[in-house]
C-alpha cells in the first residue's frame, strides 16, 4: 500500500496571530494532500522530529492532551484509509478524491448542519427570537467563508480573532460582535454536550467574548410629564402608543 499518513506544522499558512495549522499530510502514489486538524501552533511549540506537540507548549489546552488529539486524529484517518484498501477502493483513488473522502467522514461535524438542526427545533418549539438570532449568526459565518461548509474544528482562537477583525474592518460595533460570538459559543456547547465535537477543540478556553456598555439614553423628566399630560382622544392615532409607553415606564421598563 503505497499511501502514508503523517502529522506536520505547515509552516507555509502564517496566521496573524503568529500561529502556524497543524496538518494531517496524506501522501498517496507519491502525490501530496494536506487536511486540517483544527491545532494551530507556534513553530518553537512543534517538535517537527517527533512530530508531537513540545511539553513546554504553554497554552489553554496541555500539550499532552493536544498530542493525544493529533494521534486520534491520525489513527482515525489510517483507519478509514485501510478500509477503503480492504474494500478495493483504495487503488483507483486520485490523492483529491482520497482527500473527500477522508473528510467526509467529519460531515456530522459541520457547524452549519448541526446550526439548522438547532434552529429548526427552535421553531417547532416557537422559540422565535432565538431562532432568528442564530439564523441571522449563521448568515453571517456563512458570508465569512465565503458560503463554503464550515467544520467546528476550524473555529479555532485564531478563526475567531479572524472574525472579528473582519467586523471591526466594516465598521461595525463590540456589541453586535457579542452577540455573534456569544451565539457561536452557545451552538458549540450544545454540540460538545451532545457529543458532536470533542471537547479538546473547544476555542473559548483561549479566546475571550469582549464587549462594551451601552451607553444609557434617558429621557428627561420634563418631557415625560409632557407626554403624561398630553390629552388625546381615544380615536387619536398615538392613543395606544402613548399609554403602552407610560405602561412601560411606570412598570420599570417591564417588557411587553
């Protein structure tokens, strides 16, 4: 059997944060194909003899819970490169071809899928808001990786700093990013309890939700006496408008 299986640090993909992607190499007839781990690494961080995580790697995770990853990872991928063989298959694969499907054996681990599954039970349960808060997050990942399928090993500390530098380039504010974040972080936990993704690739350990406080907006006292004496007539179109306002506001803000 001429297809080989290996761990490397691929020092071509430079990341902003100085990290560098730990990758399964798939060596097949002499062609060559990479497949993420989901790891990224420092470069002093990486034994590249041993292939292994070095001991004095500091970080959220220990390096010797990330080796017993990577080996996982590896076993798992020479598992299913020796059932195709068993099967026949192996042999006609171009190393591309051979590369899908390795990775399709991670579809149940799309962060997408698992998403709509989610948003899907939110509406049966008539959970509408937070329905519509997770499909609008999910639109928004999805216009990051430019509508390709996203794996939650990708979502990385370094995929999520991504992230948010790219919303901060557009403009946008720390509390619209919270929100994003926040929900991610939410559909990742419900994944790891229900054993969809291992709990080693967890990237909130490392990267910290920011945000901001709204700045309050009060309205003077003056013009809620304005408001609160105004006469209007039952059949004034501020009528209601006006009294669901005073509602709210001698309730403390109460919501509807």
């Amino acid at each position: 059997m001429k297809t080989y299986i290996t761990l490397a640090l691929d020092a071509r993909h430079l990341k902003k944060d100085g990290t560098y992607p730990v990758i399964l190499r798939v060596t097949h007839f002499q062609e060559v194909a990479t497949i993420l781990t989901g790891i990224y690494l420092r470069k002093d961080d990486w034994d590249a003899e041993r292939r292994k995580v070095k001991p004095s790697h500091k970080g959220s995770q220990s390096s010797g819970r990330i080796n017993n990853y990577l080996d996982k990872k590896k076993a798992d991928a020479q598992e299913r490169v020796l059932k195709l063989h068993d099967r026949g298959l192996l042999g006609g694969m171009g190393v591309k071809e051979l590369k899908k499907a390795l990775e399709g054996e991670d579809a149940g681990g799309s962060f997408f899928e698992y998403a709509e599954k989610l948003i899907g039970l939110m509406k049966e349960r008539n959970e509408n808001g937070n329905a519509r808060t997770y499909s609008f997050t999910v639109g928004v990942l999805r216009s990051y990786v430019k509508q390709r399928d996203l794996f939650f090993r990708e979502i990385s500390p370094g995929f999520l700093r991504g992230f948010e530098h790219e919303h901060f380039k557009k403009g946008k504010t720390a509390n619209g990013l919270s929100t994003y974040l926040r929900t991610i972080r939410a559909i990742y936990n419900k994944a790891i309890a229900e054993k969809v993704v291992d709990r080693e690739l967890y990237p909130f350990s490392e990267y910290k939700i920011k945000g901001t406080k709204t700045a309050k907006r009060a309205i003077k006292g003056e013009a809620i006496l304005k408001i609160q004496e105004e006469i209007l007539s039952e059949d004034h179109v501020l009528f209601h408008a006006r009294n669901y306002f005073l509602l709210s506001f001698y309730f403390g803000g109460m919501p509807f």
